[in-house]
C-alpha cells in the first residue's frame, strides 16, 4: 500500500491511520491522499497512466509539483481532522471521475442531471402558473359580481350591487351605480 504521500507538510497533519489507508486501497489501489503544502487539508488524488495528465492547480500552486512528479490527478480537498472511514470513502467516490467511466462519461451524467432538473423546473413552474391563472380568474369573477361567495354575507337593499371587494365604497355608504344604467339622470319627485 503506497496510497499515503508524505510532503513537508507545513501545517503538520496528522497522518490517516493505517486501517483507512488499507480500506482506501481495497476501494481503489489508485488513489492517492497527501498533505496539501499550501493550504491546511488533505488532498486525494488519482494516479494517472498517460502521457499527459489535467492540472487543476496553476504552476505556481505547490501542489502542483506534488501531482506532476507523481502524475496524479487532484480529486478532491478534505479539511483537517476528518472522520476517517467509509463515509470519507463514499464522499471520494461521489467526486471520482473513473468510478463514472471517464470524462465523457461524467459530462454526459452531468447533462442528464442538468436536464431532470430543469424539468421538474418547468414542472412546478407550469402548476405554479395554472394555480395563479386560477386565483385571478376567480378573483375576476368575484369583482364583476359573476361568482357566488358562500362565505360571505348577502348584502340587501341600497347598495346590494355594490363591488364586494370595495372597501372604499362600504366605507361611504353610498349605492353603488354602474355607468350607462342613468347615473346621471336627475330625480324629479312630486
């Protein structure tokens, strides 16, 4: 098992105990953790067999001499003082790339998992849309006096017509006169 790096270590973690590095190296004989040299977690990265390997860190980034002298690929960072087992295991395999079958592979999980989410987007923005083009019709209804109320009082008399939803006009206690219906004709009484 030579899945543990040693570097000079700057912050001075402690070493993975032996039992994870053993569970590690039956999960994947190619994954590698160190030190980080510039930050103070543990990186787990991937040995590489090809000519040429992905740099995640810049040149200039410490690490990055780690990982181009040991050709590994960087997986991903774990802060300090993990809890070491099969959950750190799990949390690896969650951002390992070859679990998934390569890069092709990961991008085209990746879109799929784009697109399910976009359509349960469209989903719940097309019934949140329906909902509210329900509420306004009703509410239209309502206003124009076309749709019956059953928890509301029947109002009788002068200003029975009167838009229920009028504050305003309850307020004055006038009758309420549609337009064209002889508001402005004048009373003559005897």
């Amino acid at each position: 098992m030579n899945n543990y790096l040693h570097t000079a270590n700057p912050f001075n973690l402690a070493a993975p105990p032996a039992s994870f590095l053993r569970d590690l190296f039956a999960y994947d004989s190619q994954i590698v953790i160190f030190p980080s040299v510039k930050e103070p977690v543990y990186r787990f990265c991937r040995r590489t067999s090809g000519k040429s390997f992905w740099m995640r860190f810049d040149k200039t980034h410490p690490d990055s001499a780690v990982c181009l002298a040991h050709r590994l690929i960087p997986l991903k960072a774990i802060m300090p003082r993990p809890t070491w087992g099969q959950t750190l295991i799990a949390e690896i395999a969650a951002h390992d790339i070859q679990r998934v079958g390569g890069g092709a592979a990961a991008a085209e999980l990746l879109e799929q998992q784009e697109q399910l989410e976009d359509r349960r987007q469209q989903v719940a923005q097309d019934d949140e849309c329906d909902a509210r083009a329900s509420e306004a019709y009703k509410g239209l209804k309502a206003q124009m006096g076309e749709r019956i109320h059953l928890g509301t009082r029947k109002r009788e008399g002068a200003g029975a017509t009167k838009n229920p939803l009028s504050q305003r006009m309850a307020s004055k206690g006038r009758a309420f006169r549609p337009r064209g219906a002889g508001d402005h004709a004048m009373f003559v009484g005897r």
